[in-house]
C-alpha cells in the first residue's frame, strides 16, 4: 500500500508521482461512473502491483458495493495500531459527523486531504485518536498552507480549499471536475513535496480490487 511504502522510507520523483496521482484520478472516475463510491479513500487504500513486463501501477483497494455508514472506516485501523490515528484526517466532516448525506463527493475531499498531504507534508488533521481527529474535520479549518509552507503557490491554495470544503455543494462536484481543475494549474508542482513516512499498517483487510 502507499502506506506501507512511505513507511518503508519510499521518496518518490516527481514522474513517479505524477503517475500515482492520475491513477488514483482515472480509477476514481470510472467507479463514480459506475456508481460505485469508495468512501474509505486513504494511504492505506492505494497500493501498487506489478503488470505486464514487470511494471508497476498504483489502484486503488477496498471498493464497497454496499455503501458505507459513518467513519468506522477511518477508525478501526487505530484499533490495531494507535500510530494509524492520523487516517481518519481522511474522511470527509459528513461522514465525521454520521450524516446520512454520504455521496460520492466526500471520495473527493478525501482525495482532496491526500493531495493536501503531498503539498504540505502532513495531513490536513492531527491528533492523538481517531475522536481528536473527527473533531476536528467537522469543526476546525485545515492549517493554513501559506504558514506551513510558504512555498505553495496561491492557485494550490485555491484548489485545496475547495477541495476540503466542509460543506460538499462547494467543493469540485465530480472527478471530471477536480482532475482538470488540478490538471489546469498544479500538476507538476504539487507533485514536488515528497509524503512524510506514515505509520506502517498493522493488519491487511479484506480486499477488493476495482
């Protein structure tokens, strides 16, 4: 998993990078497409296998058929391993919440606070449990970009605040959407920032290739 090998030490190049995001964009799509919403996207979703000729591609794992309710999700890995905590800072405040107004946008904030993530180095939320975390997803503002890295351009700044915008009728409304807003004036540069090492993964959970 992307997890795992950012833990392991993993740097990745700019190419590599760029590759990872526009899989993890194309492969969204399709499912949303489908009608099919992830609703657990985080590092410990994405991972990469091996293709034809030895080469390798990231996808995403875990799809649910069945959609799913509140952020247990984001949750349980802590229950495994306290050091995961810091996946729940990837759930979107309505599923924080529990509302029963889930849909396919809060796949989008969550891939939103991954590419937070990449630009900044940290996620959009810290703290010591999954309940410290949620809190703040629903009541706190992600830290601002221009303090924590001056370095991110204002056009980065823009994207990311829409894209975790906590209420989901003012943020990007479909993958279409984000990818070439992100496409438009940020591929290339928010790629740059290396992920810091997360936690490695306690357990492998049941998976499901899409």
């Amino acid at each position: 998993t992307l997890q795992e090998s950012l833990h392991g030490g993993k740097s990745f190049s700019d190419a590599e990078a760029k590759r990872l995001v526009e899989r993890v964009f194309k492969v969204l799509a399709v499912a949303h497409e489908e009608g099919i919403f992830h609703l657990g996207l985080s590092p410990l979703a994405i991972h990469q296998r091996v293709g034809g000729f030895s080469t390798t591609e990231w996808g995403i794992i875990d799809f649910c058929l069945t959609p799913r309710k509140g952020p247990s999700y984001f949750s349980n890995p802590a229950g495994a391993d306290k050091r995961l905590a810091s996946i729940a800072a990837y759930a979107s405040p309505e599923q924080a919440a529990m509302s029963d107004k889930v849909d396919h946008r809060s796949d989008l904030y969550s891939l939103g606070a991954l590419l937070f993530t990449f630009a900044t180095g940290t996620p959009p939320f810290q703290g010591n449990t999954p309940e410290q975390i949620f809190y703040k997803v629903i009541a706190q503002e992600p830290r601002g970009l221009s303090k924590e890295n001056p370095a991110v351009p204002d056009d980065i700044l823009e994207f990311l605040n829409r894209a975790l915008h906590k209420n989901p009728d003012h943020r990007f409304q479909s993958v279409a959407e984000m990818m070439e807003s992100f496409h438009g004036s940020l591929m290339g540069r928010i790629v740059r920032t290396s992920l810091p090492p997360p936690p490695a993964r306690a357990s492998s959970p049941d998976l499901a290739e899409s």
